[in-house]
C-alpha cells in the first residue's frame, strides 16, 4: 500500500511526465489497439500500443504514468480507460487515451485517481454493469476476516467512484476477477482463497489452508445464490471468461501446493455451466506442460485459451475441455480475442493465432506488456 509519502513522490513524476505529453495521434486505417500496463526504467504505466495492417509493426502512442503496477484494466464506452492497481492496492485510475482518430466524447480529460479508504485494497478488477453507469470491484476488508482480510465486492458510480453504494461480502479470500452474468441478474466472483496479512503484502501464509471458490451473487441483493469450489484444495481460482456458444465459464487456475511436482503437475483451467442446474467446476488436464499457472485467459471460436508466463506457453481447449495445443512464447501472460484471432504478448513480442493458421503470426513489441492487455474499441 502506498504511503502518503510515496503518493507525492508519485505525483511529482507523474507532473514531470506531463510537461511532456503524448501528443494525439490520428489512427492510420486499417490499424488496431489495444491497451496494455507494463514497467520500466521510468516506472510503471499504461498506454495504447497500436499494430498497422499494413507492415504489422507495434508501436505506443499514448501512455500515461501510474503509481505502482497496474493489473486489470477495462474499456468504456466513451473510450476512457479504467485501470486497477495490482493486488493488494490502493488506486484505481481512470484515462482518457487521446482520440486516435475516434469521435471524442464528454468526459475527464485527463488521468483521475480514486483512493482506497483505511483497511481496504483494491483486488485488481472491476467490471461495468450493464446500465454502463456503475462498476463493480473486488477488494479485501483488511480489518475482518481474523486479521486475514475478507472479500467483499464494491458498487460505485462510474462518475463518482470514490463514493460506495453498495458492499457485499464475495463469501471467501482474496476475490479477484469477477463478471457479469450474460442475463445481467448475478456476477460471479472468483474467490482466490489465499490466506495472507496486510503488513506482508502478498506473501501468502502457507499455515492456513485456501479458501478459494467461485461465487454468484445476485445484483438485486447481494445475496451469494451458488458456490462452486475444485475438489483439488490448493487450486486457486483466479481470472474468468465466458464461451458463449457453449454456455461455459473458463477459469484460469494457479496451483499452490506446497510440493513443488504437485505445483507443476497442476492444471491450470477449469471449467462449469453455471446456468445448468447441478453443474459443477471441473478442471481439464493439458497435453504439454503448462507449470501448474494459468496467468490470463480468453475465448475463443473453439474454447478457451490459457496463458502461462512460468512454462512460456499459450495452451488452446476446446469447450468441452479437450486439449487442442500449444504455442512456445517467452513470459507469455497478456492473452486477449479479435473477431479473429487470438493475440498473446510475452517478453516483447507478440503472437496472433488465427483459427485457419497452422502456425500463429509473431511480431516484436516494443514494451513487455504485464499481466493483461485488452482491445480498444
């Protein structure tokens, strides 16, 4: 969490940073973006990297500072951009990129910071409800839970984001990606379940077991109506996405067994139906290593795909949980979907894998993109 010192060592390179701006620069046709969070020797930021049609070349064209590691980030309507402190953090921040040849549209016209409150952190995700006037975010009450942390879900108004108006417990630890179901009546929350304590940041108390599953709340009433949870214990939850063909709910899984060859054995994708009466979460095995650590995750046309940073591989599922292959990338992490491919970015380079391709495009990235990347509308 960061101090009030470091917020205005922050804010005064974030100042310094702005005597420079990046100018707004028109979108060639035929072009695409995406926003990626990355680090360097300046600090950390997020930013617009865009892919010309024509030679296939990234480049940044927009980028903005932030005061420590962003994690989840989330496009707006109006073309703003909502990023979220990696966990357990004390910011989220919403940016308008320039234009890039887009209509520009009423809104801030810069980067507007939002606070955590004393004894809360920010899970690194939110989403927007369907009305598109409010978000929705996971976060840790450090004050609950035995000294633990309980996770609790936040409603807030996407003009007004400092402001609660509703907080509703998640019904485990350390919540992390949560979606919108598609009939917009529940979210499900993915409860990561680890135990750790405040002062320790993310250092995980290997003492206590996991508490992690995955839970539908109802957006009426706070009310937690299912919980799924892996036979496996030591599986943690962690980031979601919905395959609407087949009505399937992809998690990516992260193994934290105390044997390291149970850890790297561990798979790394679950999977579940929750509109089907009595479904429950199964995991599905991988046909290539994949180090027991699913990173990121998307949809695809065939199913879901996965990525691992720690094995350097994007491992492909069909819906039903068939495994269907893999591609070697150093670091592999950010993982997102165009209408036709799949595009993953590992240390600075990039592969898109469209369904037809027998072998995925690769391309050069000039910055190492962190955990998540998404299209920019």
């Amino acid at each position: 969490m960061a101090t009030d010192t470091g917020r205005r060592r922050w804010l005064g390179a974030a100042l310094l940073s702005a005597l420079a701006p990046w100018p707004a620069t028109a979108a060639p046709r035929g072009t695409q973006s995406w926003v990626a969070a990355w680090s360097e020797s300046t600090g950390h930021h997020i930013g617009v990297l865009q892919q010309a049609e024509g030679s296939g070349d990234w480049s940044v064209v927009a980028r903005t500072q932030v005061p420590t590691r962003a994690h989840g980030l989330l496009a707006l309507p109006n073309g703003d951009v909502l990023a979220v402190a990696r966990r357990p953090g004390d910011w989220l921040m919403r940016w308008r990129p320039p234009t890039l040849g887009r209509k520009a549209a009423p809104g801030p016209t810069k980067a507007d910071i939002t606070w955590t409150t004393a004894h809360r952190s920010f899970n690194g995700h939110a989403c927007l409800l369907p009305d598109g006037r409010h978000l929705l975010l996971t976060e840790t009450d450090t004050a609950s839970g035995d000294g633990l942390g309980e996770g609790r879900m936040t409603v807030r108004a996407l003009d007004r984001p400092a402001i609660v108006l509703a907080d509703w417990p998640t019904g485990g630890r350390d919540p992390h990606q949560l979606l919108v179901s598609p009939d917009g009546r529940h979210v499900w929350v993915a409860n990561g379940g680890l135990a750790s304590q405040p002062e320790r940041g993310r250092t995980r108390l290997d003492s206590l077991p996991m508490d992690a599953s995955l839970v539908a709340i109802d957006l009426g009433s706070g009310a937690q109506t299912q919980r799924w949870c892996a036979e496996d214990p030591w599986l943690s939850l962690r980031h979601l996405a919905w395959h609407a063909p087949s009505a399937t709910l992809g998690i990516a899984v992260q193994a934290e067994h105390t044997d390291p060859a149970q850890r790297m054995a561990a798979p790394v994708l679950a999977l579940l139906q929750p509109l089907k009466a009595g479904a429950s979460l199964r995991c599905v095995d991988a046909g290539q290593p994949m180090a027991g650590y699913g990173g990121d995750l998307c949809a695809t046309p065939e199913g879901f795909a996965v990525s691992s940073p720690r094995a350097g591989r994007l491992g492909r599922w069909d819906a039903q949980g068939q495994w269907l292959g893999a591609w070697d990338l150093d670091a592999v992490c950010a993982v997102g979907p165009t209408g036709t491919a799949v595009l993953a970015a590992g240390a600075r380079q990039q592969i898109a894998w469209h369904a037809l391709q027998a072998r995925p495009a690769t391309r050069p990235l000039p910055i190492t993109p962190d955990n998540h990347w998404i299209p920019l509308p």
